[in-house]
C-alpha cells in the first residue's frame, strides 16, 4: 500500500481509498490510474480475494444473468461469444484485469473498513480498519472515499424461518453457503425459490440429482435468451475483438432498455409474449399460469434469464418440476404445503436471496456529527447530500451493473481534475431547497430491495438528485454533463474549516 505521511500500518495515507475489491472496486480503480496515474490509492477488501460475488458464490451452474458485453468492462473486451458466463470465467475476467493493469499490487485484504470520519478542518477522511483475520485495528486516511462494497452481506444469505426446521433430517443448505462436498447424486432436492439462483441451480442439478423440484410461494418471470451471441461472433469475425466489443456492448445495453421500457408501458402485452415463450418450451398441458405467471408485471422484479431455456428443458425431460404454494413446515421426509401437498426430500436449498446492506456496513461521520444514511438523498447517484468527498457506486436493476461503474468512475476522475485545476479540496453536496420532496432510492419490487430500503439513502424529484433509472439517462449526466453543478459547494480545507467554525 502506497503510505506517503506517517508510518505504514498506523497512519497511511493515500489520496483515494476504495472499499471493496469486487467489480466495482477494480473498476473504479482503472479509472483512477488511468486518469490521475500521480494519485496514490488503496483497496480495503475485507476478505482474503478479489472478485467479490464471483469469488464467494460457488453454487452448481454459478453465473451471470446479464450478458458479459455490457457486464464486462468498457475498457477490455469480453473476448467470447457466450452470452451468460459462468461464474470461474467471471473471476478469472475480473483478476486477469487487476493484474494486467497492475491493481492487484494496491489491495489489502482481510481489511475491513469500519467507520470514516470527516475532517473538515483537514479535508480529510480517517478511515477505521479492523483485520479480519486477527482483529487487530489500525486507521487509513485518504482525501477520498469511494465505495464499492456491493449492496448485500458476506457473511449470511437471507434465511427466513421455516417452521419444523430441525425435524428435517438431511442437509439444508443456503446457495451463498455452499458446501464444497454436497453429494446430491440420485437425490430427491428440494429449491426453494424462484429467483435467479434457483433458476441458474435447476438445470446445473438435475443431470445428476433423482429428482429436483422447484418450490415457489409465487412465480417470476423466466425469459429464455440465446447461450451465445451470434451477432457478437459476426462482428468480431469482420472487426476484431476490439471493434466488435463497443457495438455489441451498445446494442445489448440499448436491447435490455427498451425489454425494460415494453415491459414497463405494455405489461400485458409483455406478459403474453414471455408467456408464449415459456409455453413453447413446456410440455403440452403444463400448468404455465400456476408456475410461471407472477401476480406483477414483468421488471417490476428483476427478470430471470435462462440461456436456451435450459430451465424448461430441465422440466420437459422430467428431472425437474415446480411446485407453487405457501409453505406450512418442513418434515422429516421433506415439506409440507399449506394445502395440505407434500414434496418428498433428501436435500433442502433454501435459495430464499440476500440480505442487503448499502455502503459495506460503513458508518459515516462528518465533523463529528453522525450521518444517518436513510436521511441523506443521492446526488447523481454517485454521491450523498452533506457527505464531503464521498462517491459509490450502485450499479443497474435493469441492466448489467458494470455500465455505471464505467460512467461513476469517468465522472469522479473528471470530478478530481475539475478540483486540481482550482484548488479545492471538498467537494460537498447540498440541496439548494433542503424541503425538497424526496422518494425511495428505487421503486423496485424485489423482496430483497424492499426488505432494506429503509436503511438506504432517498432520492429527490429533480437533477440532480433524481436517480437515472437507465444507463442512457447516466450516459447525458455522467459522461456527457458537467462535474460542477450549483448544489455541489467546493472549497479549501481553509474555507471549510473557517464555516465549520462559524
Ligand atoms: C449470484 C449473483 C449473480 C449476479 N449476476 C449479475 C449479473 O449477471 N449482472 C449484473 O449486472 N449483476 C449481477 N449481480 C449483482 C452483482 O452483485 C453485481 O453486478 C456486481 O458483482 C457487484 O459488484 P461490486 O464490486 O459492486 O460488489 P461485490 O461483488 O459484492 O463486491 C464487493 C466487495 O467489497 C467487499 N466489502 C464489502 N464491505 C466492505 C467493507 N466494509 N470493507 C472492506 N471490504 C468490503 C466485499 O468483501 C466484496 O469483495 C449478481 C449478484 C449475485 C449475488
């Protein structure tokens, strides 16, 4: 780690210091060397890898469920024509990326960052940091804070309780919690959920397990799309890797909008085709109302993709079924349904989702006054009013998470040179009318968002404190916007601290 005052360990400095090691931070990272090579920066990873998601998940079948052109990084082309990639290859894309651009060098793991607090007198962040490995506690003080520490918790999934738990007498296992050693060969597996990993966990199964079923309270919307990208193999077959990669990249993340923006203003047209598509795929007569017709319209929670609808292939060739119904108690032979139905298993997957948490469990100060984070509205979706040289990232729901990365970290290197160039050390966000009315950070459905919103910071009504819902809407305002905007007040340290005084 780069300490340029004090002694390393104890008082390192650096001018940037990045949370999180995952997409984000990486990403964040490039950007920042690429465009002020003369700052030093760090990376707080409070685990032992890099990698993030792609490092912890280590379910049968782990994968994206958005293409890797657009999930991929603007700056390095996705060199393969799969559409959906497997988690080992996302990895290994995300680390391959850190060591050739030499980022790897600036992490330090088992770091985790506690709390920060602001200094207005000193413009400066002190960064608490436990040692995850052994506790011990240190601080890192940086001019900058940027976030990238994803948005849910390591350490547990979401585990709802499940009446009779304790009487079922084989494995229960939670997706984020794998074990390496799970022997489901010939077994009757249960999955419970309908989400993403329940539909990435199926088809992955079922050619070696008895039997799976998929358990669901209520269905989602699966939507079949093509394993690989022939467009994508065409292009580069005529351009190259590196001229291909901008065009595809433009065309799905322009194709995933407009799924979003049908979806949204004709849903019932867009159930009927997602419902057409399904009933293609599923044997004659399968109940594909009770199974795959959700009670809300399609993207108001986030879609599930299957590649070659291998999830209806799974089920057409009788290793896989679906079960809809509330829950009333395990057994000790499997589950037992409200109305009375029983499922028969040896293995229990309870893919029930995540537990979100924002801004890595960090706890802000400024000045020595607490910021209480659901009180704060999102200034560009990048930064949180009141909070001083503080920047995140909070990727898409409608499309990869990766395209906001790129425009979050252009627009903060664009930020720092705005400063450099006259002098400011702050740069602080304040709303001009603080009784502007304000909204939830997202209108998302999903179980998982909606369990947590109460702990993530508000939205306004009006730019810039209204968050883009698409990365067209980002692409105006973060690349192609100006980085001074009358509610972002810069100062020096000197006026900062005088008006901290007064
Ligand atoms: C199974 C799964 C599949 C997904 N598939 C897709 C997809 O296909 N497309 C898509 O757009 N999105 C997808 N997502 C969402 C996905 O998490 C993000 O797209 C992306 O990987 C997030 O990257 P990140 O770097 O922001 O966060 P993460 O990958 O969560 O990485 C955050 C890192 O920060 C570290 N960290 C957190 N808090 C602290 C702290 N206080 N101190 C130090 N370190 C800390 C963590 O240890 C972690 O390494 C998926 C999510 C899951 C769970």
């Amino acid at each position: 780690m780069d300490a340029t005052a004090g002694e390393a360990g104890e008082h390192d400095f650096v001018d940037v210091l990045i949370v999180g090691a995952g997409i984000s931070g990486i990403g964040a990272a490039y950007y920042l060397q690429r465009d002020h090579p003369g700052r030093s920066y760090a990376i707080l990873e409070a685990r032992g890898a890099s990698g993030g998601t792609w490092d912890l998940f280590r379910y049968p079948g782990i994968r994206s469920d958005s293409d890797l052109h657009t999930f991929g990084y603007e700056f390095r082309p996705w060199r393969s024509d799969v559409v959906l990639a497997d988690g080992d290859s996302i990895l290994a894309y995300l680390r391959d990326t850190a060591a050739e651009h030499g980022i790897d060098r600036h992490v330090r793991y088992h770091a985790r960052a506690l709390a920060a607090s602001w200094s207005s007198a000193d413009a400066r962040w002190t960064v608490d940091v436990a040692d995850t490995e052994t506790g011990a506690r240190s601080t890192v003080s940086c001019r900058w804070l940027f976030c990238a520490a994803g948005y849910y918790r390591y350490d547990e999934g979401f585990n709802p309780h499940f009446e009779g738990r304790d009487r079922f007498p084989g494995p229960i296992v939670h997706p984020q919690q794998w074990p390496a050693d799970l022997d489901y060969a010939g077994k009757r597996v249960v999955v419970i959920g309908s989400g993403a990993t329940a539909v990435t966990l199926i088809p992955a199964m079922a050619a070696s397990a008895g039997h799976i079923t998929m358990l669901q309270r209520t269905p989602s919307y699966v939507l079949p799309v093509p394993s690989r990208d022939k467009l994508n193999r065409r292009l580069t077959r005529l351009l190259g890797f590196e001229r291909s990669y901008p065009i595809t990249r433009w065309l799905n993340s322009t194709r995933a909008v407009l799924l979003w923006r049908f979806c949204q203003k004709w849903p019932r047209a867009a159930r009927k085709v997602i419902r057409d598509l399904n009933v293609k795929l599923l044997p004659d007569g399968f109940p594909v109302d009770e199974h795959f017709n959700p009670p809300y319209n399609p993207w108001d929670q986030r879609m599930c993709m299957v590649p070659d609808g291998d999830l209806f292939r799974a089920i057409s060739g009788g290793k896989a079924s679906v079960v809809t119904g509330p829950i009333e108690t395990f057994t000790s032979g499997g589950v037992l349904l409200a109305d009375g139905r029983t499922v028969d298993a040896d293995i229990i997957i309870t893919a029930t989702g995540l537990n979100v948490q924002p801004f890595g469990a960090l706890t802000l100060t400024v000045d020595g006054a607490p910021v209480h984070v659901p009180e704060r509205l999102v200034y560009k979706g990048m930064m949180l009013s009141g909070v001083p040289n503080f920047a995140f990232v909070f990727g898409y729901t409608n499309n990869s998470w990766t395209l906001k990365v790129g425009l979050v970290g252009e627009h903060f290197t664009r930020l720092l040179s705005h400063m450099d160039a006259r002098g400011y050390d702050t740069a602080r966000p304040v709303a001009a009318d603080p009784a502007m009315p304000s909204k939830p950070f997202t209108d998302f459905q999903s179980g998982y968002i909606r369990r947590a919103l109460d702990q993530f910071p508000r939205q306004g009504t009006r730019a810039p404190w209204r968050i883009s819902p698409t990365y067209r809407g980002d692409v105006k305002l973060l690349r192609r916007g100006r980085v001074d905007d009358p509610e972002l007040r810069f100062e020096t340290a000197k006026q900062a601290s005088e008006a901290a005084v007064s």
